[in-house]
C-alpha cells in the first residue's frame, strides 16, 4: 500500500494538482504508450489494445476517469499579524476543522495551525459552546511575524490538511482518499490487465472535480471516447444512528457498482456487465444509489453527443475528513472487477 500512502499525502487541491500529478505520471512510466497534460491540467496517458477487437470492429475507446484534486483551501487575506485567511475550495464539515496542523505552500512548504476565532473552551457560555463555525471564521496561525509570513506567502497560495496514512485494522486511513485512490485502482487494474484488452484505453488523472466535475468534461470532449467508467469513493455509513437503509455502502463488502446518484444515472448495459461479470469471477460487490452528490461519471456522459457510463465506487467511511478509511478488501475488488471488464 506504500503507492497509497504516497498519493494519498501529497496535496493537492483543486487547481493546484501539479505535484500529484507528477507523481503519477513518474510512476506510471512505461505502463502507457503516451502521455500528455492537457490545457486545463489533466494527464491523460493512452495504451493501445494489447490484442485486435473482434473481426470487423474497430477498437473502443474507454476513458478511465480518476479526479486526483483534494477538498483544501486557498489564502484569500493576511491580516497584521500575519495569519492567513481561507476562502475553501470544495464540501467542509467545519466541526472537523478543530486544531488541526495544515500545509501551505508558499515560496516554500510552511506548516501551521488551523483555528477558528474564537475564545478557548474554557471561556466559552453554554451558547457559544453550541454554536458551528463558518469556514471564513478560521485562520491559520504560521508562527511567524507578519513581515515573514508575507514575505513567504501570497493571495491564492493554496492551503491543504495534513495526515498521515496508516493501516487500522483491516482499513486504511487518512486523507485524500477521495479520490487518490481511483488512481490507485486505475493503475493497478490496467498493470493487472496487461496486454490482454482489446481496448484503447485512457486513464485520466482528471482535474478540478471538487469544485464542479471541470477536468472531466474537457478531457472527455477532447478523448472522445465510446465507453466512460469514472472511478471513485462513495459513502459508506455503516455506523451507529444510521439506519440501514441509508447506509448507501458498507466497508469490506466489497467494489460498488453506481447505478445512479444526484448527477448522473449510468448506463444500464454496462452496469449488467460489470454486476455479471462480478457474479462470475464471485468478485464481491455492491450496488449504489446515492441520493446527493457526483462524480466525474456524469462530465463524461455528457461531453460531446453523449458518452456510455459507468462508475465503480471505493465505500469510504468519514468522507471529506482527514480520516476518510476504505478496506483493502473493498480496494481490491474494485481492481479485480476492472481488470476483468478490460480483458473480458
């Protein structure tokens, strides 16, 4: 899982997805054929069929779509005493953003200390006590006079959580799951694959995800693939004072095959291949139906005349925390069930 750890603590927020990126595209080497960044920061790497398609078809292009943006901040002011300002860049649950330590890259790699203004818990009135912050009530505090911390940081620098990713139990912890870990799936299922697949295929390190789907839908437009299957984490609320009919998913139950969420609903042909094919290679999986949210699934269904989709989904407990958790199980049969689907 070393690959894991590796993605999953580098940051990287929407916009700013270069040093993931570099990452992958160092690491993916000689799996691809070509490989290339697009205008709006996607890498997208090409691997011709390792075998011909059916006599008298041409092969199909499948785009594997894995967003590799994390949900994080960007410096919007520095006031007199240097601490820093946030404007967030995708979904927080500010009662998790308590005292944490955060990175903010600047001229340099500066650590600091996420807090809202407010008094400690010690001062505070039964009232306050109840009361959420919003995002704009929190700073960071660098540590430094302000004539340093401007001379190291600037308006727009981004800001992202800091986390180890260890191994609790049967899981793995940390941040950034969603959705580094497509990218591990992704990867893994195509090196798994081989040279078996008589696809063309495309896996996409899209960009911008969190933020609206962006990176998607213009790679998608300049792809222009016949088959689309987005990869991603999905709820898992297997917990206490969740009723099991809202749980969506439920950890180590294996790859979770999307049928429909708020943004899209997915290809029923594909969908019955994936679940078929599941069944036959006794590939655990679950189906989806999450009733809010989206993944790059639905950018590329709509790019250009259309695109037939898919989504295998992670389940991940604590989603858009720094400790998302997903089983090794789960992980594995989200690579086993692609690398099936690409050589069936």
């Amino acid at each position: 899982m070393e690959l894991l750890k590796q993605l999953t603590e580098l940051p990287g927020v929407p916009g700013r997805e270069e040093r993931v990126r570099s990452f992958i595209q160092a690491h993916a080497g000689k799996m691809f054929d070509e490989a290339r960044v697009d205008a709006m920061g996607n890498l997208i790497c090409r691997k011709a069929p390792g075998r011909k398609p059916p006599r008298g078809r041409k092969a199909l292009k499948v785009m594997i779509a894995c967003h590799i943006d994390e949900i994080g901040f960007y410096v919007r002011s520095i006031d007199d005493g240097g601490r820093l300002r946030l404007a967030n860049v995708g979904g927080f649950d500010t009662r998790t953003l308590f005292a944490r330590r955060v990175l903010v890259q600047g001229k340099k790699d500066l650590v600091g200390v996420l807090s809202p203004s407010a008094k400690p818990t010690h001062m505070l009135s039964e009232e306050d006590r109840k009361k959420i912050p919003d995002v704009s009530e929190f700073f960071v505090d660098l540590m430094l006079d302000a004539k340093k911390v401007k001379q190291q940081v600037q308006i727009g620098d981004p800001v992202t959580l800091i986390q180890e990713t260890v191994a609790i139990g049967d899981n793995i912890c940390g941040k950034a799951m969603d959705n580094r870990v497509a990218s591990w799936v992704a990867l893994n299922a195509v090196r798994k694959a081989g040279k078996k697949s008589a696809y063309e295929i495309y896996y996409v390190a899209t960009v911008q995800e969190e933020v609206g789907l962006r990176g998607a839908g213009t790679s998608a437009f300049g792809i222009q693939p016949d088959i689309g299957v987005a990869l991603d984490v999905t709820l898992a609320c297997d917990l206490p004072g969740v009723s099991g009919e809202d749980r969506i998913t439920e950890l180590g139950k294996g790859v979770a095959v999307k049928l429909m969420d708020s943004s899209v609903i997915c290809d029923r042909k594909l969908v019955d291949e994936m679940t078929a094919l599941a069944n036959r290679k006794k590939i655990p999986y679950q189906l989806e139906v999450l009733p809010r949210g989206g993944t790059d699934t639905a950018a590329v269904q709509r790019s250009g005349a259309g695109v037939r989709s898919v989504a295998l989904s992670v389940p991940c407990r604590y989603v858009h925390t720094i400790v998302e958790t997903v089983s090794r199980k789960d992980l594995q049969a989200a690579v086993d069930l692609l690398a099936a689907w690409l050589t069936k």
